[in-house]
C-alpha cells in the first residue's frame, strides 16, 4: 500500500510545484507590467471598426455559421483519417458506413450552399 501512495505522492508533489511555478510567474508578471489605463484602451476592440452601441450588433450570424461550418469539416477528418489507415480491418461494413457518414455531411454542405451560407459577401 506504501508504494500505491508514494505514486500518488510524487503526483501531488509535482503538481503542487506546478501550481507554485503558475502563482509565482503570474504574480512577478502583475508586479512588473507598466500600467498606462485610458479611455482608449478601454474600449471593445471590432476588428479595426469604431464600436456602435452595444451587444453584437455589428457581427452578423453568417460569419458564426461559417466558423461552425468548418469546425464540421474539421472534425469529419477527424473520424476519416483513422477510418483510412485501418480500411482492411472494417471491409465492406466500414466502407458502406463511412460512405454514409460522407454522404450526410455532403447533404449538410449541399443545403448549407443553397441557403447562401457559404457565399461571403
């Protein structure tokens, strides 16, 4: 049981020195930064325009669909690459479910298309 614990030990102590590290580095980084406040840094940064009012009125809801969008993509290669390196494994039940896997996220892209989502201006 002594060795079970002394495991766990050298973990709490390692991570107790990397806490120590984090609040040590933090706090010499506060005491040393300069600090300059004004009202122009204080305002909400949009890309280089001027903000007007409040909220997200200046974003629109395509640039956030885009983003998800590609996340999407994203994560579809994500399940293909290691679905290609063990193809043999799976056969032809992995081939049919991946080709349906592809053809859903086609028809996700193909209605995305049509709605306009994908046209940036």
């Amino acid at each position: 049981m002594a060795e079970f614990l002394r495991a766990y030990l050298t973990v709490a102590v390692f991570a107790g020195a990397a806490g120590l590290l984090v609040a040590l580095l933090s706090t010499l980084g506060w005491a040393i930064r300069p600090s300059r406040p004004s009202r122009q840094k204080s305002i909400a940064y949009e890309s280089g325009v001027d903000p007007m009012g409040t909220g997200f009125g200046q974003s629109q809801v395509r640039y956030y669909i885009f983003a998800l969008l590609f996340v999407l993509f994203d994560v579809e290669a994500v399940y293909i690459f290691p679905w290609a390196l063990r193809l043999e494994t799976y056969g032809l039940f992995g081939l049919v479910e991946m080709g349906i896997f592809i053809v859903i996220l086609a028809l996700g892209l193909v209605y995305a298309w049509r709605k306009g989502v994908l046209r940036w201006v």
